[in-house]
C-alpha cells in the first residue's frame, strides 16, 4: 500500500501522520507532498524520516493507492488529474469537488457505500462542521425522517488553519500584556471576543460555511431536510461545537434518541442535567445529577476536555418546547481530526475492508 498526503506541513496534513500512526493504517512506503515553501522539510513516521516533495505535475504520483489532500481548493483542482490519472484514490479534504455530481461526499458513518462510485476517482471529505452534525443526525434519523434543522456552530481557530490557532495564542499574550493584538487570520480579534461570520458572505445573506451545511447535509444523507445555519467563530482551539433544534416526522422522545447516540456510529452520549447545583469535577458549580453516562463525571460535552478525541460528543438532550415534533442537543467534536483527517481516513479503511482498492 502506496499513501500519499499532500498538503504534509499543514495542521491537518500533521494530523494525517497522527491519525494514520495511531490507527494502524496498513502502509507500505508514504509520500509526503507540499508547496514550495514546505518542500524539503522532514517528518517521522513509525521510525523513518519523509522529506516532503515539491507538489509538480509528474509521475510522483504513479503507483500511488490513496492520496490524502489538504492543500487548498485551488491546488486540490489544478493536480487533480495529476494525483489520479495513474489510477489512485484521492481523498479531498477542501471544498474544491462537494458539490460535483459525479464526486461522492461521504461520511462513513452515514453514506460510506457512496465512496464506491467515483468516476473522477476522486471522494470529498465534507467541512466538519457538517461532519459533525450529520453522524448525530444519522441516529435520529434512524428513528424518525428530519423535516428540517436549525443549527448554530461555534467554531475553533483550528478551522482557519495552524497559523490562525497560534494567532489566537499571541492574541492573548498581547491583551493581556497591554498590547495592539495581531489580527492577520481573522476578520477582528478573536481572543475575548467571537465573530459571527465564518467565510464571505452569499446574496441570502448566509455565509459560504452556512451554505455548506446546508447543501453537503442533503448530499449526505441523500435527504429534504432543510438546514438554517448560523457559523460562529469562537476563541477555543480545535474542537467544534453545535447547538442543533431538529424537526421529526414524528415525536422522538429525550430517551430514544439518548439510546440512539449510545447505539450510534462514532458517537458518545455525555448528557447529566438536573437543576440542583453541585460541584463540577473542576470544583465550580453546575447543574448535574449522578446519573446517566458520562466521560469524567461532566454534564454535557465541552471544547476543552475532547481535544484528540476520535467521536463526536453528545449532550443537553431536550425536547423543543416550541415544537411537538422537535428535539435539540448540543455536540462537540475535534475539528481537526474527525472534522477533517480522521473521516478521510475512514474512508480509505472502508475502502480497504470492501476491498475496493487496487
């Protein structure tokens, strides 16, 4: 098994080595691509030292089986038939080819067969934020069809990429050693502040990331469902998090979709609330009873305790006091790595255990 990952230096490209390192991924010699200026630099991976190779249009790519890329939607477009052209897989974690009719945007937990079909030989990985949502999705959905979803996203650094996460460090050291912060990555300071624009804006007045959500759900999940997004950026590092309102078919009740997040695919259910205050395993207080099944005795999923972390975290389960039909729950999920490497990874592996690589 010949593996390429292009875009190697980038926070996800790192991610790739991490996760494709601690998953055992089956890999016989690795390839590691990047710009120019990321040529040349060493990585190690089990052992071996990898000089990244200058991305060019060439043979690099001949007898590769699967390539990872996350370099950009422009380079992802322009080596494309570059990457493929000698038969190999390339999973695409940019927003270059989601939307392509014939381009399987996939999610294993909920559409891994998609994958099968791909007649560019190409698969997008979908923007975490909609990877997130639809594997919590998927387990309602199993229980009764979503008519629509109302979702509002609090976003990490992590999603503008390496360089905007250790803004967001010296932001803070700025502040609070009295000086003008340093705002390059972000549209306004970050740090103690959040920013309710993620992406240009679009003539609806949605963002781009709003309308991702929005139209790679119904991809997905092959649904119509209708999805109203609001993308927030918030100052935590590199997990995500999502307050969603679901609409069912028919009443699904606090306890059955519970059930479902415990039975789910890539899911675990972190979900204590009463409202009589006691002290958090940090010593503040909450609100949370002695019941029900939590990671650490916490209450509901939070950004800093599931960092690395490969599931997508579930709590605040409720139902919609505005809707019959209507349940909502909060999620938390690592940005990173199953928001971007660790789907794509996925994905190779139900390839592999399908048998559906060369």
């Amino acid at each position: 098994m010949r593996v390429a990952i292009v875009g190697a230096s980038g926070a996800v490209g790192q991610e790739f080595l991490r996760v494709l390192d601690e998953r055992n991924f089956p890999i016989d010699e690795l390839l590691l691509f990047g710009s120019q200026r990321s040529a040349g630099r060493k990585y190690t991976f089990r052992g071996k030292e990898i000089e990244v190779k200058l991305l060019q249009h060439n043979d690099d790519f001949k007898g590769v089986d699967i390539a990872f890329t996350s370099a950009g939607g422009g380079t992802s477009k322009e080596f494309a038939q570059t990457i493929t052209k000698h038969g190999a897989v390339m999973i695409d974690n940019s927003s270059a080819f989601r939307m392509d009719e014939d381009v399987p945007l996939v999610v294993p937990e909920c559409n891994a067969e998609d994958a099968l079909n791909r007649p560019r030989g190409i698969i997008a990985n979908p923007n975490c934020t909609t990877i997130m949502m639809v594997v919590a999705l998927q387990a309602l959905e199993n229980l009764s069809h979503i008519k629509r979803v109302h979702v509002a996203s609090y976003q990490a650094a992590s999603g503008a990429g390496a360089a905007a996460m250790a803004e967001l460090y010296e932001q803070y050291r700025q502040v609070l050693a009295g000086e003008k912060p340093t705002v390059e990555k972000f549209a306004y300071q970050l740090a103690f502040n959040v920013i309710p624009q993620i992406d240009v804006f679009c003539d609806n007045g949605y963002t781009k990331e709003e309308m991702k959500m929005y139209n790679e759900t119904k991809k997905i999940m092959h649904t119509d469902c209708e999805v109203s997004a609001m993308c927030v950026r918030v100052p935590s590092l590199r997990c995500h998090s999502e307050s969603v309102w679901a609409e069912t078919e028919r009443p699904v009740s606090v306890e059955e979709f519970q059930e479902a997040v415990r039975n789910g695919k890539g899911l675990q259910l972190e979900d204590r609330q009463t409202t009589t205050p006691s002290k958090s395993p940090r010593g503040e207080t909450s609100s949370h009873s002695p019941s029900g099944e939590t990671e650490g005795g916490r209450p509901y999923p939070m950004p800093l305790f599931h960092e690395n972390c490969d599931d997508v975290f579930v709590g605040r389960v409720r139902k919609d006091l505005a809707n019959p039909n209507g349940i909502t729950f909060w999620l938390v999920s690592d940005q990173i790595k199953k928001g971007a490497a660790l789907n794509a990874v996925q994905i190779a592996e139900y390839l592999i255990s399908v048998g559906n690589i060369k």
